[in-house]
C-alpha cells in the first residue's frame, strides 16, 4: 500500500471537496457532494468482484466436467492454465491500452469476454472448446482488468487517498472469491455446472451498464481536479507504451536480479492459483468433503488473504523485503507439506488451522516483491512489477496444468502438495540471494 500521503495533499483533498460542493438553492443550506473519485472507485471495486466471478469457477467444475465428457483432469487442467498464462501476459500491456483507448472501452470489452467465455462453455461438446472458451476468452478479458485497472484509476483519480483506494481495489478479487466461491458451490451441487457458467456469465455482463454511464476515463472529462489534487488536462491518446513495456523487460532480463524475483513469484503463482484455487476443491473430493464445504474453506482463504496484505505492507516498511519473502515461501512449503495429513471427508480444526495460515499468507509476498522492484528498477519498477506478475501466472498456468496431468497419472494430488512444498523452499533460497543496492553515497570495498 502507498505510505506517502501528507498532511498538505489531506488539506487539499478538503479543498478539492469543497470545490465539488453543490452551489446552493436560495433559501437553502448547501449540501456537500461526494466526490465523483469515490463513485468512480466503488465502480471500479464492483467491476473487479463482477470480473472476478470467473476466478471461483474452474476449481468446482473439474469433477463435473470429467465425469460428463470424460475429459481427464490434465486436459480441463490445460484450458485452466491457458486462462491463468493470458491473464499474466496480457497484463503488462493493459496500461498502454487504456492510455490508448480510454479505461470505459477497454474494461467493457474485457467484460463481454469473460462474459462469452462462461456463457458459451454451455454448449462446448469437446475439449477444444473449453481452450477458447476458458482458455482465450476469459483469459484475455479478466487479464485486461488485472492490476493495471485499479492501478489506472487510482493513478488518475486519487492524489490524496491512494494508498486506500489501493487496498480497497486490491481487495475487492478477493471479495469476489469471498462471494461467488460458496454461491457456485451451492449452484453446483444442487442444480449443475451449467447454471453455475451462465451465474458468471451474468455477473461480468451486470455490472457493464455502470462501467459505461458511471466511470469516467479522467477527471478532466467531467470538468474536475482529481481528489486531494489540482485540476489537471486529459493527456492526449499516448502512443509507444506497449513498445516501453518491450523495452524495459529486454533491460531487466539483463539482470540477476530480475530472474531471481520472476522465478520466485512463478512459485508463488504456483501454489496459490495454480495449486490451491484450481486443484484444493477436487483435492478435499478425492477425500469425500462436501463441494460446498471446500469451497467455503477457499472463501475463507479470502477473507485472511486481506488481513495478511495490509499486514505484510506494514511489515514490508520495517524489514528486510528479501528475508520477509524467505519466510513466506519457507512457511508456506512446510505447510503444504502436511496438507495430504489434514484431508478428511470432515473439516476439522487442523485444517481450519491450515486455511487460515494459507490465506494470511496468500499474496503477502506482493508488498515484498514490489519493494524490491522499487530498489532495483526505480522508476520502471510498475512496468517490471507487471512482468514479474506475468511469470506469476505463468508459474500458476503450469501447475494447473501439471497437478491435473499428475492426478491422472498416481491417481491422488500428494504428489502434487509435496512437489509444491519443494518448490516454496527453493523460492524462499531465491530471496536470499537477492543482492542489495548499494547507496549511491556508499563507499565501495576495496577503494579510497
């Protein structure tokens, strides 16, 4: 979260309201209005839960799909990982779209992607189907409102108040898994996964009427100064970004570095969305736990994954990044290590224990690494935070992939959980061996 609001930018965040105060009636007392960054934000906070609706989908529907088309685990696995590998790639170029083509037209398009993805896969007969579906449509739609969206608006609307918006939009995915996780569930179970694919379908195509009337691109389109901030002109359509985000990855894939932060993150891709998200709910089936009942355990995770954010930034200000990541990694590969144990047709109290400590630690690892980011890169740090977040989803899109493929193969996930906790120990090894950048006013050993 950002850390830097002043004193002076609150005072002008006042102003800048007071400046939005409805002129009053005669006769009347004036009344203060909202200011329209806020309705754009809960906007925005809505959009990405009606987005994210997908996101609680693919794990609830890999028993039903194998069991009507007989389409084995790795092949639904595939299509998984394909929509996991496009939302990251795509990312880092959603910025330069929106520069180009406003945020309405962009995100609305992104919408009705995702929205035919879902709602087509209720026809799909064959596997292939499920890849363009699931795979392309989805994936490039829920990928073109990824951290770039909310990172945009805030950008643009907020100069006070950021570090806020920034955690309420961030928490707004896991919201959306915190809801339709246990909705989709209980469709599932009682009525099919048809209905539960037309659920989502609806829920990204709801929430298109006030993406189009209510958000604006800039504050300047509807005559305002962003909040907390002073009147600023609508940039002109920006023109080259996409070839910058190029740029910048050919100057960081240069470094040590940035392979050691992409290589860690791919891990940390692997054992949340790639691992828990997609396989967790077969997983707890394998052991005759009720879908409903794992699916409220990964709602769960959600609601601790927004303590564990807000906690990890504040720790993040007051430690060494490298050795907080270390510890992140090492005690979520020790954790996974035990999952097979904890697997019954019950939920018992170790696994509560599990889903707890598993969601506090979920993306706890992204204040870390963007700090990092921050010291190594500067001022190209978002665009090189966009690629290491593309090798997240890479790192997720091959573990989705992978456990389906070995649940086929052995027959049972435990493979899977133990591999993964490898992996975790050997992120957690990557951090360490971050080096540190020196000062500029630091000596350097060995000279003078």
């Amino acid at each position: 979260m950002l850390s830097d609001v002043t004193q002076t930018t609150e005072s002008a965040a006042r102003d800048d309201e007071r400046q939005a105060t409805a002129p009053a009636a005669p006769g009347r007392p004036s009344r203060r209005r909202v200011h329209r960054a806020w309705i754009v934000a809960v906007v925005t906070f809505v959009t990405i839960i009606g987005g994210a609706a997908f996101n609680s989908l693919p794990g609830l529907l890999i028993d039903p799909l194998n069991t009507e088309f007989g389409w084995s685990r790795g092949e639904i696995g595939l299509a998984v990982s394909l929509d996991m590998a496009l939302y990251g790639l795509t990312a880092p170029f959603a910025a330069a779209l929106m520069d180009r083509f406003g945020i309405r037209r962009v995100v609305v398009v992104a919408l009705s992607a995702v929205a035919a993805g879902a709602l087509a896969s209720v026809w799909m007969t064959a596997s292939w189907q499920l890849l363009i579906y699931w795979g392309l449509l989805v994936g490039l739609g829920t990928g073109s409102m990824a951290l770039a969206f909310s990172a945009t608006v805030t950008n643009r609307w907020f100069v006070a108040r950021r570090g806020l918006v920034t955690g309420i939009l961030t928490a707004a995915g896991a919201s959306g898994q915190l809801v339709f996780l246990p909705l989709c569930a209980w469709i599932v179970v009682n009525h099919g996964w048809r209905p539960a694919s037309v659920t989502v379908a609806l829920a990204a195509l709801v929430v298109v009427p006030f993406v189009w009337f209510l958000l604006r691109d800039h504050p300047a389109d509807v005559g305002l100064a962003p909040y907390g901030g002073g009147y600023v002109e609508k940039p002109a359509p920006a023109r080259g970004a996409a070839r910058r985000a190029v740029r910048v990855l050919a100057d960081a894939a240069r470094t040590g570095p940035f392979w050691l932060l992409a290589g860690s993150f791919a891990i940390c891709g692997a054992s949340t969305n790639g691992l828990i998200r997609t396989h967790f709910v077969p997983s707890a089936h394998d052991h005759h736990m009720p879908v409903t009942a794992a699916a409220s355990l990964l709602a769960v995770i959600g609601v601790f994954d927004i303590i564990g954010t807000v906690f990890s930034g504040w720790l993040t200000d007051r430690f060494d990044a490298r050795r907080l990541l270390a510890v992140y990694y090492a005690l979520r590969g020790v954790s996974l290590l035990f999952l097979p144990m904890l697997m019954e047709p019950t939920v018992r109290p170790p696994m509560v224990f599990f889903i707890v400590f598993y969601g506090l630690d979920w993306v706890a690892t992204v204040p870390p690494t963007l700090a990092l980011c921050r010291e190594q890169y500067g001022e190209d740090s978002a665009i090189v935070f966009g690629w290491v977040l593309a090798s997240h989803q890479v790192g997720a899109a091959l573990v989705a992939f992978l456990g389906g493929v070995a649940r086929d193969a052995f027959g049972s996930y435990d493979v899977v959980w133990y591999a993964s906790g490898a992996l975790c120990a050997m992120a957690a090894l990557m951090a360490l061996v971050i080096r540190r950048v020196r000062e500029p006013s630091a000596p350097v050993a060995g000279l003078g």
